[in-house]
C-alpha cells in the first residue's frame, strides 16, 4: 500500500526519475529472462541455438556489439548470476519501494549502497575484459559503454538520493504537475533507447 500522498504529482522530480530509471532496469530484466529461461542458463548460452522469435530479435544484435556475451565465458556468467540473484531483485524491490514512498527505511537505504557499490565493482571488471579484449575494438567499447553505462550511472544516483536524510532530497518540492512526472519517468527509457541506436550506428 503507498504512503498517502505519493504520487507523480507529490513525489520529487527525482524520485519520479528514479521510478523511470528502475521501470527501465524491470524492463531489460525481462529482457533477460527471455534470453536466459529457453536456454535454462547462463553457462549454456553458447550452445543455446533454438531462442524464441522474440529473444532472437531482441538479443542478436547485441551478439555483434559482445561477441563475448555470445561466448559467455566463466566470469561472465559470474557476472549474470549475480545479476539475477541479486541486483534484478533488488532493482524490483526499489521500484516497489520508491513507488509506495518506502525508500527511507534505513535497512532499504544501507541495502541499496551496498548493492549499488557491488554493481559498480561488478561492472568494472566487465570494462576490463572489454578493453583488454582483443575481440573489442574502440567503438565497440564505447558502444558497450553507451548500453551499460546506466547500469552504473543509475545505483550511484539510488545510492545519492538515500545519502543520509537530513542532506538527501527528502525534502524536495513535489513535482506538482502529473504530466511532468510522467514525463521524467519516461525521460530514462527514452534516453536508454537513444543510446541504444547510437551504440548500434557506431558499431
């Protein structure tokens, strides 16, 4: 059940971007499933040739972006796991949190640092292996960065916005205006999209 007045219009513009950034993180986790649940794991997806139509248009032209998502070696799979186990659920519990107006129990709070710290160390050593990889060239790091960047960009802004309260953006004006709050939690998919095209052009 949500907080009494928490809504587009009595949320924060932050809150309500942060809400877009988390629909979007649900989303691509959906995404995922599709891709990980016909070939029942991560381990298996170089062997996983019969997908779905629609986890075949969604994921191929991402193949040519990762070569290595396609092979997925050990420590990718690591790093998918984890994703799975850990940071999608958590994801999905702050989009329930932020939407009901819950996200300033401490326990949440000091959880979602912790799991925003992890997913920034996770993602450093994905960048890594991309760029110590001689499969990858220039514009296909920078592709994989304009794709992945929001994965590290969107948990340093969770984990800003539940800095201790008296310095966070609790006390924030609302938004005020309902088409302004749907606006901003649109803003981050849109944005993700855009990537999207660029980091497929410059491919």
């Amino acid at each position: 059940m949500a907080q009494p007045g928490n809504s587009l219009m009595t949320r924060s513009r932050l809150d309500n971007f942060i809400i877009g950034f988390l629909i979007l993180f649900a989303v691509v986790f959906a995404m995922e499933l599709a891709l990980f649940v016909p070939c029942g794991s991560w381990e298996e997806l170089s062997t996983c040739e019969e997908l779905p139509a629609v986890a075949a248009a969604m994921w191929e032209p991402y193949y040519e972006i990762d070569p290595l998502f396609k092979e997925m070696p050990l420590w990718y799979s690591a790093i998918m796991n984890v994703q799975d186990a850990l940071f999608n659920p958590w994801w999905l519990l702050s989009l329930v949190f932020f939407w009901t107006g819950r996200q300033e129990k401490k326990w949440y709070r000091l959880g979602t640092i912790l799991v925003s710290g992890f997913i920034v160390g996770t993602s450093y050593v994905a960048f890594v292996n991309w760029l110590g990889s001689p499969e990858y060239s220039t514009s296909m790091v920078v592709a994989m960065a304009l794709i992945n960047g929001p994965w590290i960009v969107g948990p340093l802004l969770f984990s800003w916005r539940l800095r201790p309260r008296e310095l966070s953006e609790a006390s924030q004006p609302p938004t005020e205006s309902a088409v302004l709050g749907a606006v901003l939690m649109a803003l981050p998919s849109a944005i993700y999209v855009c990537f999207q095209v660029v980091a497929l052009g410059i491919n």
